[in-house]
C-alpha cells in the first residue's frame, strides 16, 4: 500500500515544481482571462470560484490577482503624483525659476490640459483597438 501512495505523492510534487518553476506572469493573455473571469462572475467571489472560471490553478490566480491589484495602486499613485506633486513644492519652484504666480497656474493649467487632452486620445482609441493594448500601452 505504500508503495502507491509514494508515486502519488511524487507525482504532486512534480506538478508543485512545474507550477512553482513557472512562478512569474507569463502573458497579458493569461491576465486578461482572470479580469474575465472576475467580470463574468459578478460580485464577491472566491479564489477557487475566479480560478476555475479562468482555467488556472488557484496559487496562479492568485498571483495575478494580486500583480493587477499592485499594478493598480501603482498607476493610481502616479495618476495623483505627477497632477499634484508640484503643490507642495510651489514656493520653493516659483522661486528657483523666478516664476510669477500666473506662470506657476499657466503651468498646473498646462498639466490639467494635457491630461485632458489625452483622454480624447485614448478613448476613442480604446474603443476600436484590442483595449488590453490600449490600457497596456497607456500604462507604460
């Protein structure tokens, strides 16, 4: 009896190690298929429930779950950094640049434009092309 239980055991730990040696994101294709699956299911779900509905294993939908969450607040933080990060340091900017309180609003204005202007750029983009390239590409 023991001897079947052996080849079991090492048939596990050969599938651990096949899963463990492909331990990175490998795919934005893969990603996309957890976001799918998060999508189609609806409401507070388990990780069990997300991986079947992707087609992964738990501990790698895990792992993307968490990548898109990281990603996510990483994009959020740069999202408010690079639109508010020269408020705090007005004074000593106007100042190294001998800048009138005008030109400092001219360039926040500036700023606030661009990224207006960019939204008019990547919307309409997003709705014709593949928008995981999109969202991808404006990420970066």
């Amino acid at each position: 009896m023991r001897a079947r239980v052996e080849p079991a055991l090492e048939e596990a730990d050969e599938g651990r190690r096949g899963d463990d040696a492909q331990a990175g994101i490998d795919s934005v294709e893969t990603g996309m298929r957890v976001l799918m699956a998060l999508s189609s299911l609806g409401g507070s779900r388990t990780l069990t429930a997300i991986a079947a509905a992707a087609g992964l294993s738990p501990p790698r939908a895990h792992r993307y779950l968490v990548s898109l969450v990281a990603l996510l607040m990483l994009v959020a933080t740069v999202n408010v950094a690079d639109k508010e990060l020269l408020a705090p340091v007005a004074d000593v900017v106007r100042a190294e640049l001998g800048m009138s309180d005008t030109q400092l609003g001219a360039v926040r204005s500036a700023v606030f434009l661009a990224a207006m202007l960019g939204q008019f750029l990547w919307g309409p983009l997003s709705d014709r092309w593949v928008r995981k390239y999109v969202i991808a590409i404006g990420a970066v």
